[in-house]
C-alpha cells in the first residue's frame, strides 16, 4: 500500500506540472463478468453482475475544444460472480466465486473532443494493479463417479490476477457554474482486454459500465 500511495502522489506532482483543468470525480458502476473466446457448447455459464464505487482524479489541457493527452488516477471497487462449469462425459470441473476487488488505475486518454462545447468525449485505455479482493466460494471436480470440492479461501492456488488492462470511453455534459466551477455528469465504459482470474480453468474477463459525476475549475491567466 506505500508503494501505490508513492505512486499515486508522484502521478498527481507529474500531471499537475502539464494541465492546468484539474477534474476530481465520484461515481457508481455496474459489472459483469463474461467468458471471452469462442464457446464450448460444453461449457455452463451463469456470471452475476454487481455494484461498486469509483473515484479518481483527471488531468485535463486548457485547450477548448480537444487536447492531445488527458491523465487520470483512480480507486475501483467493483463486484460480480463468477459461475462456470465444463461438464463432458468423463468428468467435469466448476468454480463458483462472489467476489469483491479493489484496483488502484492509471487511464491514459489520447481521444478527446467537445462537441458544442458542451458535451466532452474521450477515449483511451487503463491499467490497473490489483490492491484488495475478498472472494467467497468453491471449486469443484468430478472424474467419472468420484466428486472433490474446495472451498476457496483453502483452495492452494490464488485466482486472482495482479495487473489489469482495458479500454474506455467517457462522455460527459459540462454545466458552467459559477467562479469558473464547472459540474460535469458522465457515463463512462471499460471492456477488459486481460482476463480477471486465474487457475479457473475459464477466460474470464470483465465490462463495467460507469455513473459519474465530475468537477474541475478552469484555471484563467490574468495578465
């Protein structure tokens, strides 16, 4: 956690020295795990979605209508279930996982435009390190008339994955308030391009999509 605390104030130092719009948003998200590659038709899927919570910082140009590069570090919460099952006539194996996961994130956001110079959209990337997870359930095998089953906090190998990349986009609607304040509610997406476990035995991999509600001020030169 002091590693990722350095790193988080040494990215805020950084980026401050670059933009002079600093925006500090809050907001909601929804989950959903989901298998990637193609699909056995012997395989069972039955993921659940779940809510959890975001916050983070956005570094943004003064540039009116686009700027080259915005900079964003954020804290994720989020949640789901995992219910997958390979079931074939010799045997078959199955994980049943509730899982809540925390991510410290670096988003990187080279795609952004206003169009009316209102509505804000941007598109990019994030990675994520892995700094918390509480996971409940069960991994289960059958080979022929035989059955095994662990509970996952016994289970000897860790499912979770450390790091984390995907792409997202953003857009958001500007209210000017004010003493140059300006409030800015946005939906925002990520589709996960790495998979979220491990030693699973299935390509899990994650699309949350985001309720936000951003604020900054923009800085004006006075002489």
């Amino acid at each position: 956690m002091k590693s990722i605390c350095l790193i988080f104030v040494y990215s805020l130092i950084a980026s401050v020295s670059f933009t002079q719009n600093t925006e500090v948003w809050v907001g909601a998200n929804y989950n959903k795990y989901f298998e990637s590659g193609d699909k056995d038709s012997h395989v069972l899927t039955a993921n659940k979605p779940g809510f959890g919570y975001c916050l983070g910082v956005t570094f943004k140009s003064c540039q009116e209508n686009w700027s080259p590069m915005r900079f964003s570090v954020f804290i994720d919460n989020y949640r789901g279930t995992i219910d997958n099952g390979f079931y074939g006539l010799g045997g078959s194996t199955s994980i049943y996982a509730e899982v809540e996961k925390t991510t410290f994130g670096v988003g990187f956001l080279p795609v952004n435009f206003k169009i009316l110079k209102r509505v804000d959209l941007s598109l990019g990337g994030e990675a994520r390190i892995r700094i918390y997870d509480r996971t409940s359930g069960y991994k289960a095998w059958r080979i022929g008339p035989d059955s095994f089953s662990k509970n996952l906090t016994d289970y000897p190998y860790s499912i979770h994955k450390g790091f984390f990349f995907g792409v997202c986009g953003k857009i958001g609607y500007d209210f000017l308030m004010p003493a140059n304040w300006t409030l800015s509610p946005q939906y925002k997406f990520y589709y996960g391009l790495t998979e979220e476990f491990k030693n699973t035995d299935f390509n899990t991999k994650s699309l949350r999509h985001y309720i936000l509600i951003g604020m900054y001020r923009t800085l004006t030169n006075n002489g």
